[in-house]
C-alpha cells in the first residue's frame, strides 16, 4: 500500500499491536506545525489583534477605561484629518521616488554587470556594499553626509558651482524629504540589482546572438528580448520593494525623526508617533488598518495589470 494511500492505523503481522501510520500530506503538515505555530503567534494574533483595537478607544494614558468600542470612529476621524491626508501623500512621494530610483539604478548597474567585464566579480562583490551595511549606520553616515557645516555633499555641489550656499538639506522642510529618498535609493538598490542581474542570466545566449545578427539594435534588444524575458521577475522584484519602502522607518528615523515638523512623516512613522508617543493605540491601529487594506488592494491590482501585460516579441 503506498504511504499517500495508508490508514492511520494498521495492524503490524508480527506484534499484532496496532501501529500509527501518517501519510504523506499529514506528515508535512506535521514538520510545518511549528513554523505555522510561531507565524501564528508572532503575525497572525498581533495582526487581527491591532484590526480589532482599530475599531475601539484604547488609550496607555487612561488605563482605567480600558478598552471601549467606538465602531467607526477612528475611521472617521482620519479620514476626515488634512494632516493623516498629508502623510499619506508624504508616504507616496518618498515610496514612489525611493522604488523608482532603486529601480532605475539597479537595472542599469545590472546591465552593465551582465557584460563581460574585467574583474566583474570584485565590481558585483562592491556594488552589494550598501545593501550589507546595518541602515543604522547607514543613516548615520548619509545624516553626517547631508550636515551642513561639513558635510560632504555641500561640499562637493558648492565646489562644483551647483549650490551657492551649503543648505541644511536635513534641516529644512523642503530638502529633506529628497535627501532622505536619496539616502534609502543608496541602501536599497543592490537589492533590485542582484534581483535582476540574476535574471539577465537566464536570458539564453543564443537569441541574443541572433538578434545581434539580425541586426537588432541595443534598444531592440532590451525592448524586444530582455523586457518580455524579465517581465515577472521585475514584477515581483517592484511589489517586494514596495511593500518594503512603505514600511520603511528605521532610515527616517534616524535621520530626521520624522522631521523638521513634519516634512518627513511617513505612515510608518504617524503610527510609531500616535501609538507610543501619544500612547493612542486605537488610534494606531486604525492607521495601520487603512494602510493594510489599502496595500492588499494594490497589491491585487498590480499584480493583475502589470501580470496581465502582454509584450509582443
């Protein structure tokens, strides 16, 4: 009998004493249990536990009210706040353009470390550098970086006549928005870059070398071949990143905490601000809830458009 077909008990010939016998699907499960277990624990309870304070008043500073139910009022109140509107905005600029330029210089760098190069190793091995530092300390040395009585990137755009003062590009509510994007495109591009890199690698070399034959162009090449090669794994590589930078705090708050006001305030950070430092954790929660259904829904419609995308080859 195979094992996909056994019973849970059968009588061994020798020892006429029933014996316990699992199938396949149950003995998987069974190895599975406890990585089910503790994802249970760790992210299904603190998940449906924050959707269930979203929808009541709870407070660390009136613990003696415990925890009451207001239904949609958290909601409403959000919903109804220019400043949460505000976040939201700050939130799709900083992952629009952190996404986007990781993106961008990840591909390229990809591309380039598709050729054959010399010491095309030692350049791969570099390039993954940012990737590797702790962002702690990655924040730390773009915070030193950014300074604007020495650091180095005033010095360098003064010196080169771009800038006709040094600017407090932490400091000032216009910039710092832009140089914390540009601190994260730093630290997370070697991510899409080793993503796509990888994929480059499984382009077969044979159609590129007809193409190449044929005729076709660099930019044909890329169009015609790479692009419909790549298109899934590019896919996933964006929703990864996404999901990623949305939930991106450690950076922002290192370098501006969120400032100055609140030029750098993400979602990540409101809630971190309104659940422990306001000690408002229905409120928190009613947050983190919005984000999380709005992120499902994007997460379905973009892997449907961009997975529904036919390209003619």
């Amino acid at each position: 009998m195979s094992a996909s077909k056994s019973i849970p008990l059968e009588r061994s010939a020798i020892t006429g004493r029933r014996r316990f016998v699992l199938t396949n699907t149950q003995f998987s499960i069974l190895l599975l249990l406890p990585a089910l277990l503790t994802l249970a624990f760790t992210v299904l309870y603190p998940l449906l536990r924050g959707i269930y304070l979203s929808f009541h008043s709870y407070s660390l500073v009136d613990l003696a009210s415990g925890v009451q139910w207001v239904g949609l009022e958290n909601f409403k109140t959000l919903l109804s706040s220019s400043a949460y509107r505000s976040v939201w905005g700050t939130t799709l600029i900083f992952v629009a353009g952190s996404v986007g330029g990781q993106f961008v210089v990840g591909f390229m760098t990809a591309l380039v470390l598709n050729q054959d190069l010399a010491q095309r190793n030692l350049f791969r091995g570099l390039l993954l550098m940012p990737w590797i530092v702790p962002t702690v300390v990655a924040a730390l040395l773009w915070k030193w970086i950014f300074n604007q009585q020495y650091g180095i990137f005033n010095y360098i755009l003064h010196s080169l006549g771009i800038i006709p003062s040094f600017q407090a590009w932490i400091g000032d509510p216009s910039l710092a928005l832009f140089s914390v994007t540009l601190a994260n495109v730093w630290k997370g591009f070697p991510f899409h870059m080793i993503v796509l890199l990888a994929a480059l690698q499984t382009i077969p070399p044979d159609i590129v070398e007809a193409a190449i034959i044929d005729g076709a162009t660099a930019l044909q090449r890329f169009r015609y071949i790479v692009l419909p090669y790549l298109r899934y794994i590019i896919m996933i590589d964006l929703l990864i990143s996404i999901i990623w930078t949305f939930q991106s705090f450690t950076t922002i708050w290192t370098m501006t905490e969120g400032g100055p006001v609140t030029a750098t305030t993400t979602l990540a950070i409101s809630i971190y601000r309104t659940a422990f430092q306001a000690f408002d954790i229905g409120m928190g929660a009613a947050i983190g809830t919005i984000w999380l259904v709005a992120m499902l829904i994007f997460s379905v419609v973009f892997v449907r458009v961009l997975g529904g995308t036919r390209v003619e080859v």
